[in-house]
C-alpha cells in the first residue's frame, strides 16, 4: 500500500517532468546543449613601484572600444590617488596622480572586454599624414638600398612590408642593416625601421602596442606590430606571426613610439598583465534568444527574473544534482561523511576556489583547526563557548590564510574566504569527537569521506551541461525528485556493507 | 559484487537500508522513541512493569547542580555517570572507587573532581546525545556482573543485547568488553559479540571487530560454549519490553548483576546489525517466518515459548 502510493507519486513526478522537458526541447526548441560561451575576457594591469614622498604620476595606455572589443567594465584601483583619463592623439590613457607617496605602491587597472565577432572590413580612414624618415647621408643610403631590394621580390604594398620583415629577421650579415638597426635590435626598433623605410616610398605607416587575446590564461606582455595604410585602411601586419589584416586577436593598448606605463617621481616600476577568459556564460545573450523565440512562455520562466537572482538559481538549481548524488554515495555505496549536508557545502565553495586549491585549502583549514581544538579540550571549556572560540578560530585561520597566499602570490588563497565557516566550525567539533570517541582511523576515514564527496559532487555540479539543463529546464527537478524520493525506500544493500557481512558468505 | 549480495541476502542478512525501510519505519512509530531514547522514561518505564533496573541515584539537569555533585557524590563509593540520551555507549563513565578526593575509572585512571565535572557539563550540553540537544546527567548503580563472566571480561560490565521483534526474541548476543574497548560493550569499540542460541542460551560463535574468535584475546578463556543463566528470565524480560515501549523491532541491553539479577540497561528503537556477525546469521529469516506463523500470539510466555522452540530451526 505503501509503496504502491509511492510509485504511483514518482510516475507521476517523472512523467510531468519528462513531458514538460521535451515539450520545451522538442516543441518550443529550448537548447539542450550550452550556448557558445561569449568571448569575454578580464585583463589586469598591475602597476608596482616605490615612491620616496615626491609627487607621483603614472601614465597608463589602456584600451578603448574598437570594432573588435567592446568594453564592458572598467575600474582603477588605487589608494588615495587622482584618477583622469584623456584621449591623447588617439590613444586613451588613464592617470594616477597623487601628491605625497612614500613605500610600496600599487595600481590596478581592471577591464572586463568582449570580442566582437563582426566580420566587417577595417574602417576607411583618409587623409593620412605621411610622417618623414628623417634618414640622412649614410643611413639614407642604405635604407635606400633595404628598400630597392625587397620592391624587386614584392607585387604590393603588403608583400612589401613582409619582404622587409624578411630582410630585418635573415640572420645574413647585412651592412646596410646593422647601420640602421644597432647592435641587438628590439623588437620595436625594428618595427620603427620598417615604418622609415616605408616612409622612402611614401607609404604610412605606424607603429602600434597591445596585447594578444588568445585562449591562454595568465601573465601575459604587450607585443608590437604594425600598421601599413593600403587603399585607405589601416592593414596590421604582425611580424612575428606574419599575420596580416585586420588583426583581431589582437587588443590595441596604444600607438607610437611611447612606453606603455610612464612614471614620474617613483621607481622601481613593475608592470603585470594578466589576461583571463570568463568563464560566466552570459545569460543575457541566452534570454534575448529564448526571448525573441518564445515570447509567452519566456513570461513564466526563469530568465525573466532579474540577472542577480538568475545567477544566484543557476547555482542554487545546481544543489539537488548535488544532493542526489550524496543520496547515491551515502545509502547505496554507504560512504559516510560528516554532517549529512556538509560535502554539498563545501563543494559549492569549491566553485570559487577550483577543486585542486579547494582540497588543499579545506585539508589545512581543518588540520590546523583540528589541532587548535585538541588544545581547547585541555582547558576544559563548556560546549557553547567552545564551539563559539572554535568558530572564532577559524576565522583568524582564514584571514591568516589569505594574508599568507597573498604575500606568497597564490591568488587562490584569498578564495578560503568562501568556505562556509559555521560547517567548517561544526566539522572540526564532530571530527574532534569522533577522533577521541572512535578513534583517528574512524575520523580521518569520514573525513576522507566527506572529501571525496564534496569532489565528486562539484565535478558533478559544475559541468557546464548540467547547470545549463537545470537553468533552462528546471522541471528536471522534477524528476529528481521523484528518482530521490524513489531511493527513500531502496532496502538493498549498501556497496561497503557488502564488505562488511563478506565473512558470513564465505561459511 | 552483485553475486555477493545474492548470497547475502540468500541467508538473510539484514542491511542498513532494509533495516531502516521495512523494519524500524514500519514497525517503529515515531511517537514513542523518547521512551528508550531518554535513558530516563526507559527506567521508569521499566520499575512501573515491576522490570528491574539499576537504581537511580541521582540526576542532574542544569549546570548549577553539577557544583554540589562532589557533595552528592559522598554517599557512592562507586556509580555510573551517563547521558541520558546517549547513543553508542558514548559518554558513559564507569567510577569504581574512590581514592582521597579522587575517582577511580574502570580502567583503573584516575580522575578529579574538576574532570568530573568537566564532564556532566558535556553531557548536559548535548555531546554526547542524538543530534546535540541539551540533555542529563544519570548517577546510578553500577552493575557487580554475574562471576559466569568473570573469566571472559575485562573491566567493564558485560551485557546481554536481546533483538525483540513483535515480542518474539529473534536473535540474542553477549557482549564482552575488552581492552581495546576500554571497558565499553560496543562492538564497534572492539568489545567481543558472542552469538547466542536462543532455545537453550548457550553461547555459539564470537567476533572481534569482523575476525573469528573463539577465546578472549586478554583473559585467553573460551567464550563459546558458555551457558547464560537464568536464560528463561531473560527472554520474558525482554519480550515484556515490546508492550512497554510499543516498538516493533527492538534492541534490549541486560545485564546480569550477581545480587539483583537481571537489570534492564537500556533499550535501542534502531539496534545495530552486528549481532548477524556475532551469531554468523542473518535475521531475515527469522524475521519473516515470525511476521508469516506468529503475529497472533499474544502473551509473553507463549512468544518466548515459541521463540525457543521454533527459532533454532530458521536459519
């Protein structure tokens, strides 16, 4: 009777689920898969210096809205300082004014840009100004002779450009080369030399710095490259890649022959980049579509709410996928953790710091924790104050943590900050009981436990299709549910069980 | 795997999830677990079935009292200190003399008035209970065991745990304690689970944790083959217990005290399934032949008569 109620509960459950879900897959058309994610990028500059109590002024060339980023956001960062920004000869340069520094300083500027995919030809851009060589005598000849020479091998103003390129990178003892380039050229001196060489034969051309977007992370350097005026457009020609035209991995920071950070009353500058691709996948460009599709359907359904609590449910909606599993792992593998909801805690923090920092971050929290509070149980402190001393422990611990990491440079380190201190508080206390009451193989077993589920819930939690299933198909919740509620009475035996009666069998 | 678990389930083991689904859910109404999960309500329970128990000394309720338990304390040379609504046996302090102002555990340490202190303060604010709630302190007797156990325990106070489904004993275990468990009766702590049949009360197998024993590792005496006494009195005791508590599938701890006889320690609404180890068999048989050829049987004479003679037989 029970259970005929039961089952006839879940069908239910599963079936309204299922036919809701393949109604918006299959009628309306909703996207099983993930969108493409939108190319967006976060781009850091860090300046350092030291100051000595005179005025400061830095200069920062930082990039400006092109056809090919966009920029969402922008923030300077710093302490006490004046902020201006001017466009100075097209460039756009931000600076930080201040009158009395004195130690360390730091400046931040932060952007967050999209890649526009246009396709669109290169703007048209007349009369432009043909800057002279202002090469003389001996230099005059041989830049001369530099330029005869790739005009034979070249049909046009770009093979042109590349034969010099070729000229200036042969590692041929060239005489006329050395007298213009010097001894060990950098790579923007010989960009400059290209740009004079071409201003003989009256091409335009102009020496340009910014950085390369690519799919990798990190630290990253400005490079420098140039632009060739052909029939009224600008035409990029990168002479390391020998990529030409429209160079669009390419973020423009600033054109000249300027430095990119000019500093005045401070030294030793230090100049970081750090170039990152988002990995949020833009809800917005998502509902727009659903929205344009499905417009009365689009009314009741989650991408109408506000884009804050959207993202908050895109995780919050990730939790019974999570819960489901540790269902799974507890009562029909039979692993045991502490807390019955603690792993899925942690491996929402997991979120913030990434799995590997995450476990790392979490073991040291805990051992270090852990020890504190064998310390306490000498002093014999009633159970509220010490749960309440615990707790305030451990939130010293996370702040030591995050100044460590910091210094140390381990950007992850500042992310201990989202563990949820209360679970991490009561873990502690229970795996302290359970270490004096059981003994430490139990403590550390349950404690392994809770890890491997935490883990293999984020791994779970975080793909990208199943956020996107449950974001835009909540009603697989549905059947979630009625597969959870279905496990409520599975009387089978748990997997470690089996292990543990194995001796019975073998009579 | 899966063939492990075809046998398994070919003798009748109970897993945790069976137990849980189609034992303690169905015949375990959830109104009446206070009864044996306050230590308390159990004991009184017990003397108003004229059941016998250890006496209570003493109880204390609020963290004020614990300064005059030294004071109240003079009277007992030795006692038990407990949670009232411990689980797993945590908690629980054996104190079998006194030295000057100190007390003497069963394992022989010493501890101090303040240690003792310390330690009704934590059980006061809930360590040791179910999910952490406030809860007392029990002062009473403490259990001088029957000298048929004297060869095969050390420290500690064996115990007899009788599994009593609608009032028919279905299985029975000794417990033994050791000195891997530091004088406690729980298997899980390393104290001994001897199986015991229950027609005649005779001791049959024995497990340390999951090994195969037949000796007491620190006395090196046989624990099969013992005969319990007062076997019968045992069973009808246990047997009463499901009228009393009204729970279907039920865990009885006894123990046997050489004066008082049989006392009831404490009863379990979720008993755990090691007793299948100890007795090497499963309960599902047993189980299911009871819910198939019993259920009518109404008084506790005839449930243990019928226990005694037919259980023996399922396997």
């Amino acid at each position: 009777m029970l259970n005929r109620h039961l089952y006839i509960l879940c069908a239910t459950l599963f079936f309204a689920g299922l036919g809701l879900f393949l109604y918006k897959a299959v009628y309306l058309g909703f996207p099983l898969m993930p969108g493409q994610k939108t190319d967006v990028w976060e781009v850091e500059v860090k300046i350092n210096f030291s100051a000595s109590g005179r005025p400061v002024k830095a200069l920062l060339y930082v990039p400006r809205t092109s056809a090919d980023f966009s920029i969402i956001n922008e923030n300077f960062i710093s302490k006490g300082y004046g902020i201006s920004i001017s466009t100075v000869d097209g460039n756009r340069q931000v600076a930080w004014s201040i009158r009395n520094a004195r130690g360390q300083q730091t400046l931040y500027y932060h952007a967050t840009i999209e890649k526009m995919v246009t396709g669109e030809p290169p703007a048209t851009s007349k009369n432009v100004k043909l800057v002279p060589s202002e090469y003389e005598g001996a230099d005059l000849e041989a830049a001369t002779a530099i330029l005869l020479e790739a005009k034979q091998k070249s049909a046009d103003k770009i093979t042109l450009v590349m034969q010099l390129i070729d000229i200036i990178e042969s590692p041929a003892n060239n005489d006329n080369l050395s007298l213009l380039l010097g001894e060990n050229p950098s790579q923007q001196r010989k960009i400059e030399t290209i740009i004079r060489i071409l201003s003989l034969d009256e091409i335009p051309a102009r020496l340009v710095h910014g950085l390369h977007i690519s799919e990798q992370y990190g630290k990253s350097s400005p490079v420098s490259w140039l632009e060739v005026h052909v029939d009224e457009k600008w035409m990029g020609v990168e002479p390391v890649t020998r990529q030409t035209g429209k160079l669009s991995d390419y973020l423009v920071l600033w054109k000249g022959i300027d430095r990119m950070v000019n500093l005045t009353g401070g030294e030793n500058l230090n100049v970081a980049i750090n170039i990152k691709q988002s990995n949020v996948e833009s809800i917005t460009a998502a509902s727009t579509r659903e929205k344009s599709i499905h417009p009365t359907f689009w009314r009741h359904s989650l991408s109408n709410l506000p884009l804050d609590t959207q993202r908050v449910y895109s995780i919050l909606l990730t939790v019974p996928v999570g819960v489901f599993l540790l269902v799974l792992l507890r009562n029909i593998i039979g692993i045991k953790t502490f807390g019955t909801f603690m792993p899925i805690l942690i491996a929402m923090s997991f979120r913030e710091t990434q799995l590997i920092s995450g476990l790392i971050l979490f073991t040291i929290l805990i051992s270090a924790g852990l020890a504190i509070r064998f310390y306490l149980e000498k002093l014999k402190l009633l159970l509220v104050p010490r749960l309440a001393s615990v707790l305030i422990i451990v939130i010293l611990l996370m702040l030591l943590m995050s100044i460590l990491s910091h210094n140390l440079g381990i950007e992850s380190g500042l992310s201990v900050a989202l563990f949820p201190m209360v679970i991490i508080t009561m873990t502690i206390e229970r795996m302290s009981i359970v270490w004096e009451e059981r003994g430490p193989s139990e403590a550390i077993n349950q404690g392994i436990g809770s890890l491997a589920t935490a883990s293999i819930a984020f791994l779970i939690m975080s793909l990208g299709h199943v956020e996107h299933l449950v974001t835009v198909f909540p009603e697989v919740l549905f059947i979630l549910l009625s597969l959870t509620m279905l496990l409520g009475r599975y009387s089978g035996y748990r997997l470690l069980e089996i292990h543990r009666f194995k001796a019975l069998v073998s009579k | 795997m899966f063939g492990l678990a075809k046998k398994l389930s070919g003798i009748g083991i109970m897993g945790i999830n069976k137990r849980n689904c189609d034992y303690t859910l169905v015949y375990n109404p959830r109104k009446y677990y206070p009864l044996v999960d306050d230590k308390l309500r159990t004991k009184q329970l017990a003397i108003d079935a004229g059941i016998a128990v250890p006496e209570l000394y003493g109880v204390i309720e609020i963290e004020h009292q614990i300064r005059e338990l030294p004071e109240f304390l003079k009277k007992y040379s030795d006692f038990v200190l407990k949670p009232a609504q411990g689980t797993g046996g945590d908690g629980i302090e054996i104190i079998v003399g006194k030295v000057k102002s100190l007390y003497r555990k069963s394992n022989g340490h010493l501890v101090t008035e303040e240690q003792l202190q310390h330690h009704v303060s934590n059980i006061l604010n809930g360590l040791f209970s179910l999910g952490g709630h406030v809860d007392k302190a029990i002062i009473e007797y403490r259990v001088k065991f029957d000298p048929v156990f004297d060869a095969i325990s050390y420290q500690g106070v064996p115990d007899i745990r009788i599994i009593v489904f609608m009032g028919f004993p279905v299985m029975a275990m000794l417990r033994l304690p050791t000195q891997m468990s530091s004088g406690k009766a729980n298997l899980h702590k390393g104290a001994i689970g001897v199986g015991i049949d229950i027609a005649t009360g005779r001791t049959l197998n024995a497990v340390l944790k999951n090994d195969v024993i037949t000796e007491h590792p620190d006395t090196r005496n046989p624990v099969t083959g013992l005969e319990i006494p007062k076997w019968e009195e045992l069973l009808m005791i246990a047997a009463k217990c499901y009228e009393l508590t009204s729970l279907g599938y039920l865990g009885v701890d006894i123990v046997l005290d050489r004066v008082k006889g049989p006392l009831v320690l404490e009863m379990n609404a979720r008993p755990g399934l090691n007793i299948q180890i100890a007795n090497h068999m499963g309960f599902l048989h047993r189980l299911e032949f009871i819910q198939a050829n019993a259920i009518r049987l109404g008084s506790v004479f005839d449930r243990v008569a019928f226990s005694r003679k037919m259980l023996s037989r399922v396997h």
